[in-house]
C-alpha cells in the first residue's frame, strides 16, 4: 500500500510533485485552503455486483485539483494529513459530500450506496459517532446509504476504543467495511468481533490470481471464511477479465477494478453507470 510505505518513511518520486522538496508548514497550510478554495474532489470507482452486473454501490475516493501543483494523489497528502491532525476535516468534507449525493440519487429514483474511507484517526475518536449525527442533520441523509470503510491497522492501534466507535456507528444505521483485507495485522478474533458487513480483499492478493495456484486458494479460503462469517465480499484492483473471471469462480460477490472502470468525477460515473450497467462478463469458455 502506497500511503503505507509513505508513511514509512520511504521517498517516493513522483514527476508531479516531490513532497521532499516542499516545505511541510507550506502543505499545511495549503491543505487548509483546500476545503475553503474547493479545491477537493469527489471521485467514485463502482463496485459491480458479479450475480446481477448492477452498480449500486461506490467508493469514494478523495482528489486534489491543486491550483499550481496540479493533481495530487492521496497517498501524498493523506497521510500527512493524518500526522498534522487535519484528517477529521478531510473525512467530514467526504461525507457530507457523499450524503447529499445519496440523498439526491435516491430522490430521482437511482440510489447510490456510497463508501466512505475512514482514517484510523477517526475510528480512534471517541466523539466521530456525533460528528456524523451533525452531518447527518445538516444534509437530509441516511446512514444507511452510507458504508464507512476502515483498515485493520486503523483499529489494531487501540482495539477496544475502535470497536465502541464502529458499535456506535452500526447501531446508527452505517454499515461497515473491512477495507485492504490481508495487508494488516490483525486476527480472526477481531474480525469476529468487528461489526462489519463487508470485507475487501486488496489488490495486491487480487492482481495475477489467474496464474497464482497459491494466490488463488488464499482468495478461495478468504471468500468463504467471510461468507461463513455473513460477510459479502468484494474484490480490490480488478484489471483484467481473467482476474475478474476467476473471481467469479471462486464466489466474490462484489469487483471494483480499472477493468470495469477507474475512479470518475461524480457526474462521469453516473453517465457511466446509465449507459454501461447491468456491466455483464461472459464466463470463461463460453467464447467471450
Ligand atoms: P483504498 O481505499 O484501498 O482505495 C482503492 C485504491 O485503489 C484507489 O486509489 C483506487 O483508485 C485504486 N484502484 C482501484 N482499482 C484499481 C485497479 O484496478 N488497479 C490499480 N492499480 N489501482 C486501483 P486512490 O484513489 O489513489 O486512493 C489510495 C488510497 O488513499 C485509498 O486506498 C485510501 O486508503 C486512501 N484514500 C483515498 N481517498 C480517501 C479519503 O477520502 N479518506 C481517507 N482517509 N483515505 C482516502
Ligand atoms: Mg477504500
Ligand atoms: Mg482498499
Ligand atoms: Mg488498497
């Protein structure tokens, strides 16, 4: 993971931007214009469901039009913004964004379920649950439409404070998923004791699949632990129709991958969606 290694504390070079070469106070500050300039994005990538090819779920991905610097991609702020503790306001700008945009959807007949990445900051913070209730009353949205995506290690860092937010969370109606599923450190007994309805295989276990005997059983036995467990399933990083038919045969319920599309402006997606779903890949064999 790419924010991971960043935050490691490893170089990245990007022709962009180098972070190594600014000065941090500048970013911050700067990073504090960007709500107030509107200078954020909304992006959403579709999850397809594999039994229907129906898009009613999305994530939402976080993107910065940066005014001079242009483009600058998550893994190059986010965890900056973790470290400086301006993360909370990143979130809230996200959801709120994702709640009127459920809400509106839902109004014309088309509704949306929106993901919604949640920072380990924010499942550490005991007062999250009532910022949602805020942005809750101040957008006219459901929770329900709301999937809150969170990380082993945003949980791991302080488990039993995690797991009173997330219950909070759930019983406000969010549903809650377990995203990058196989990178963390966490164990099957916390996964037992997490209250969520979803788990993302990362890409990383995803990628190559149909040429990986290993791989592919460890996708297998991971897709029925969490059907044992009543989660759904969805799979992270889908490139190619081979991976994608391959994970139709091991029983995923849900792909997200540039195969069906990369991340889109918000208005992008839902032209998308009217023209491209129910999104169907023949099976292998049958001649596609
Ligand atoms: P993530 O939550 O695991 O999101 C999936 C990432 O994989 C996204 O990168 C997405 O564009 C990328 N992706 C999707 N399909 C494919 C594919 O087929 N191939 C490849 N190579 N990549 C694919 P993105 O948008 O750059 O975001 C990176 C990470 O930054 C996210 O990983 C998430 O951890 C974080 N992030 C993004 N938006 C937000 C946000 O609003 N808040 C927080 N806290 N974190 C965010
Ligand atoms: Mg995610
Ligand atoms: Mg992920
Ligand atoms: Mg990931």
């Amino acid at each position: 993971n790419d924010a991971r290694r960043h935050q490691a504390g490893f170089a990245i070079y990007t022709p962009e931007l180098d972070l190594s070469r600014t000065s941090h106070l500048s970013l911050l500050s700067e990073l504090r214009q960007a709500v107030e300039q509107n200078e954020l994005r909304m992006f959403l990538q579709p999850k397809v469901c594999l039994k229907t090819g129906r898009v009613d779920s999305a994530e939402a991905l976080i993107r910065w039009q940066h005014p001079r610097r242009g483009f600058v991609p998550p893994f190059e702020f986010i965890p900056f913004a973790e470290q400086t503790g301006r993360i909370g306001q990143l979130t809230r700008w996200m959801l709120l964004r994702a709640m009127e945009l459920t809400r509106d959807l839902a109004a014309k007949g088309t509704p949306l379920t929106v993901s919604v990445n949640v920072s380990a900051r924010d499942v550490q913070d005991a007062g999250f649950p009532e910022v949602l209730d805020a942005l809750l009353a101040q957008s006219g949205g459901a929770p329900e439409r709301i999937r809150l995506e969170i990380t082993e290690s945003g949980v791991m860092e302080n488990a039993d404070r995690a797991l009173t937010v997330l219950h909070a969370l759930r019983a406000r109606g969010f549903t809650l998923s377990l995203d990058d599923f196989g990178t963390g450190y966490s164990s099957l007994a916390y996964l037992r004791r997490m209250p969520v309805s979803e788990l993302k295989i990362d890409r990383s276990f995803v990628q190559g699949i149909h040429r990986d005997a290993d791989g592919e059983s460890l996708v297998k036995s991971t897709i029925e632990l969490s059907h044992n467990l009543g989660l759904s399933v969805v799979a992270e990083g889908v490139e190619t129709i081979e991976e994608w038919q391959t994970l139709v045969r091991l029983g995923s319920d849900y792909v997200q991958g540039y195969f069906a599309s990369k991340p889109l402006a918000v208005e992008d997606f839902i032209a998308w969606r009217a023209a491209r779903t129910p999104f169907l890949v023949e099976a292998a064999g049958s001649g596609a």
